[in-house]
C-alpha cells in the first residue's frame, strides 16, 4: 500500500472508487486527508490542477446525506456525482499527462 504522503496513493483510491471497491465516504475520507491535509506532494501543474478541481467541485461537495442534498440541492452531491467527478478526472489524468511513471500507468490502467 502506498502511504498517506505518495501521490500515486491518491490515484490509487480514485481508481478503486471508481470500479466500486470502496465507498464514497472512504474515497473522500482518505481524498482529504491525503490532498487537503498533507498535500505537499509531488504534483505536475497538470495534476494539481485536476486534482484541486476533484476537490473543490466534487470532494468537498459530496454528503452521504439525503436531507442535505434536498435541502442545498445546488451545494451538495451524492455518489453518483461524486463518481462522475472521479471519472472525470481520471480521464484527464489519462489524456493529458506526458510523462507518467510505470506504476501510474498500472494503477491507471486498474480504472474502466
């Protein structure tokens, strides 16, 4: 396992949300603490970017909680839109990184 300082650690996560193997709420948890919290990795201009956006937009946003949603139906998302994010930015991931290290390219390649 990666540790909470590895970046590829959070593209780890992001892929195994995305096929299911964790809930949102792991995803978000370790999303969090990882990127938010400790956030002194080694990022491309590229990833930070993609990353800071899955944050800002999706991860911050996301709420288990139904009650949430239909009251701040324009601040709060489900897992669903949550997962649409994730997708989203692997994708990004995919596409626009040049340079990517074999085990990002395995643990990409983990994802749909």
């Amino acid at each position: 396992m990666y540790k909470k300082n590895d970046k590829n650690r959070i593209f780890f996560y992001m892929c195994l949300f995305s096929i299911g193997k964790i809930t949102a709420e792991e995803f978000c948890d370790d999303f969090y603490e990882c990127y938010d919290i400790l956030g002194e990795m080694d990022f491309s201009q590229q990833e930070d970017e993609v990353l800071n956006n899955l944050s800002n937009l999706y991860v911050r946003r996301y709420t288990p909680y139904e009650s949430d949603r239909t009251r701040f139906p324009d601040i709060f998302i489900d897992d669903i839109g949550l997962k649409k994010g994730v997708d989203m930015a692997i994708t990004l991931l995919k596409s626009s990184l040049k340079v990517v290290a074999q085990d990002m390219q395995e643990i990409l390649s983990l994802c749909k």
